[in-house]
C-alpha cells in the first residue's frame, strides 16, 4: 500500500486508509507500507546496522541456516528513532489489532548473506489453545523494516497469505508446496506488519550484499513468549516518550546495551 502524501505529512492515516489496512491485515494476516522511512534515517540506520552485525558475525555462528543470521540489536540510536519505535503508521494498525495497552516485545534484525538457502516454511509464534483446532484472533504482530530494497536475487521473505487463520495442527510443510504464496519485495524504508502466525520463509540471498531486516514484535502484554527481554540502559529508558515507555515498559529496564560493537 502507498501512502499518500498527506498522509506522510501528517503523519496520521485518513480513516479510509486505516479501515482498509486493517482489513488487509485480518484477510491476508499481513500489511505493507511502501517507501516511508525516510532516505537519510535508513542510511544512517542502514550504516550502523552493518556495523554491528560485522562485529556480531566475527564472533558468533550463522543460527538461522546457512549463512543467514538472527541476531538482537542494541536498544540505541538510530534504531530507537520515535519514527521506529513508535511509527505513528504501525501503531496506529497494533492498536486497532491488539489494542493499546499492547507491549513491544522484541528488537532485532534478520540477515541473509550470499550462500544463505530457502528455510523451511514456519510461523514465528505458537498457536493459542492447539487443543480447540481453533484459529483465534491476532495475539502478537511482527514488523519488519528492510534496511536495503528487498528483490528477487537478494532473499526477500517469502510468505502465504491468509495462513495465519488456519486451524493449529495444520500440516504446514505438506501444504505449503501446494498453496499460493509471494516474495515480499519492497523498497529499503518500507513497514512491513505481519501476524506472527503467517507462514513465511527465509530465501536464498544471490547478491554480494547482506539484506537486513529489522524486526520487532508488538503482542498482548499477557503473552508469554522465550524471547530474551529488551535489554534497555535506565538513561535510554528515560529519555524514551512516555507511550514509549510504555510499550517496553515489561523489558529489561536498567539492563545493558546488546551487541554493541567495542
Ligand atoms: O528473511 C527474513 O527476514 C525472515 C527470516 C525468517 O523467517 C527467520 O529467520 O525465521
């Protein structure tokens, strides 16, 4: 979806752009925004998450695959942005899903290198009540920014759409060949809003260059999930605006910086 230029000016979406988003969103269990971050943010977010991850990959192992990397971002600068953090587009899409007393839960970043292969379709969250064979409404809604634009030879996600209402105990792996899904293919700045349920995988980067992803997680504050917590410096915390706060509020307030390179 493109937001218009009022819209991007004001920073609000027209109530006819918000109706129809969320309804992309239950039907499909995914929206997109296209191109609106601006230029200046992703290269400076762009330049420092490089950074970071060639500190990271020197000292660690790929643990997503073959040559593809999962890995936690410090809870700083220029990630924590407010249009990051708190993206008037993105929240006002949560609000009206999860509602506003939901938390941020996660802050990291997917990246595939050259050499990285298809993953095996999976979701990113376990279903609610399995036991019911039942699909209940979204719990948890991930939200990724691509730090570089997204095409077909450097591993753009891959997802299926309206999966993430199909009945747990559903055999993913047999069905998925059978069903339709597309590449996510979208500009570096882009919001991509998912529910963590939808079927998606990793595909192969062909390019020389890492394709970064940044990913966090808004859910219902009551969800329990094995995710290490947020790991946030008091002064940052502090210094956050107060409906910041108030989405990280569960984290590891007066914690220390992450993967902050030396
Ligand atoms: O390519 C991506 O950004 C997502 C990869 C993914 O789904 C995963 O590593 O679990």
């Amino acid at each position: 979806m493109q937001l218009s230029a009022t819209e991007l000016a004001s920073n609000t979406l027209n109530p006819e752009t918000l109706n129809l988003s969320v309804q992309h969103f239950k039907s499909n269990g995914y929206v997109l925004f296209e191109n609106v971050l601006p230029p200046d943010l992703i290269a400076a977010m762009h330049a420092e998450f490089m950074q970071v991850f060639n500190a990271h990959i020197a000292s660690t192992e790929q643990n997503r695959g073959s040559n593809r990397y999962q890995m936690h971002l410090p809870f700083a600068e220029p990630f924590i942005d407010p249009r990051v953090i708190e993206n008037p587009f993105v929240l006002a899409i949560v609000e009206a899903i999860v509602g506003n007393d939901c938390v941020c839960t996660y802050f990291a970043s997917d990246t595939p290198l050259y050499g990285s292969e298809y993953q095996a379709v999976h979701a990113d969250t376990h279903p609610l009540f399995p036991e019911t064979g039942l699909a209940v409404p979204t719990y948890n809604i991930g939200f990724n920014i691509p730090l570089v634009d997204f095409h077909t030879d450097n591993g753009p996600i891959e997802i299926w759409p309206g999966t993430h209402l199909t009945a747990p105990g559903t055999d993913m792996a047999t069905l998925a060949p059978l069903m339709q899904s597309e590449e996510v293919l979208m500009p570096a700045g882009s919001l991509l809003i998912r529910d963590l349920r939808l079927w998606h995988r990793g595909t192969p980067n062909r390019s020389d260059n890492a394709r970064p992803n940044m990913a966090m997680i808004y859910a219902q504050r009551w969800l329990k999930t094995h995710y290490p917590s947020v790991s946030i410096p008091q002064a940052t915390y502090d210094g956050l605006s107060p409906r910041a706060q108030q989405l990280f509020r569960d984290e590891n307030i007066g914690g220390d910086l992450v993967n902050m390179p030396s």
